[in-house]
C-alpha cells in the first residue's frame, strides 16, 4: 500500500510535512531526518508512515472530548484539528461535519464486519486487557467488566447501579 505526493501530503495516510515534523520526524532506516526527501520516503513507506502516526499520536494524544478515555473518537479529533486544539467541537464548521460523517460512517462499517470488529476488540483488549477483580487471573469476568466500565475503570463493583446488576446478572445467567 503505497502513495505519491500531491499538494504537499503524502503516503496512504496523506500526511504533511508539518504532522511529520510535529511526530519528530521519524525516518526509514539508516535515513536523516534533515535529508530533503526524508520526509516523502517515509510518508511513501506504509511501515515508516505508520510509525509517524504512532509517534504523533505519542506526542498529543489526549481525551480530547474528556469522556474518560482516550479512543479512536478522541483520535480522529485529533487528526482532524491538531494534537494542539482537538477539544474543539466538529460540527461548527461544514468540513467538521462532513468529517464527523465519515467517521461514523466508518466506524459503523468497521462494527459490521466481523474481521474488522475483532481486530478493535482485540487491539482494545490488549490494551486494557487486565485482572480487573484481582483474582489472579484475567478471564471472562474481567473482559465483561472492562466492556461495561471500561479499560482504565474495570475494578469499579457493579452493585452500585441498577444498571450495573443487570449486566451482572446477565453475564451470570450466561455463564452458568
């Protein structure tokens, strides 16, 4: 998967000269960042363009809608204004919106499709993936906690809601 350059952005991501200065100029192997071409060659290169991302979202990946979690939502705002104002709202503007559509759009058709649907379920899991009860052991019970709490508040008890108890309930009425 590979891409040219046109109008300045290059790669299969259509990244900027300035996303790559801004993710600290990440290079293909044995390259210099101060090479002129360095940064077309790795925004070309999937592995190397991958890895600028990375190193971006290294650098100003935050919860930009301050739901908790840093997610794929808070990436694409991301993406979309800057690591630097990503806080602002999307739909103030006719590209924002059109832009919010097409994530949505996305994420709706990735959660359709099983393969793309387990991948996000994996890559999240290894993430978040833990002993959630600590009990010793990382299983179902906590993959059920890390689903309705989330990764980074999966020790939270469930008894405290009604809503929490239901979920409880069916996870116990699933198991047994």
């Amino acid at each position: 998967m590979t891409r040219g350059c046109s109008d300045g952005y290059c790669g299969p991501f259509i990244i900027s000269r300035v996303y790559w200065v801004d993710a600290g100029k990440p290079t293909l192997p044995d390259d210099d960042p101060e090479r002129k071409e360095a940064f077309e060659d790795c925004a070309k290169d999937y592995h190397c363009s991958i890895k600028i991302i990375e190193s971006y979202m290294a650098n100003y990946g935050k919860d930009c809608n301050h739901d908790g979690v840093t997610d794929c939502f808070d990436y694409m705002m991301i993406n979309y204004h800057g690591g630097r104002a990503c806080s602002k709202p999307l739909l103030l503007t006719q590209s924002g919106r059109r832009w919010l559509k097409s994530y949505l759009e996305s994420f709706e058709d990735c959660a359709k499709d099983y393969h793309c649907s387990i991948k996000i379920i994996e890559s999240y899991m290894a993430n978040y993936g833990k002993d959630c009860n600590h009990d010793g052991v990382t299983d179902c019970f906590d993959y059920m906690m890390i689903n309705y709490h989330g990764g980074r508040a999966c020790s939270k008890p469930l008894l405290l809601t009604q809503s929490g108890r239901r979920w409880l309930k069916s996870y116990l009425e699933c198991r047994f």
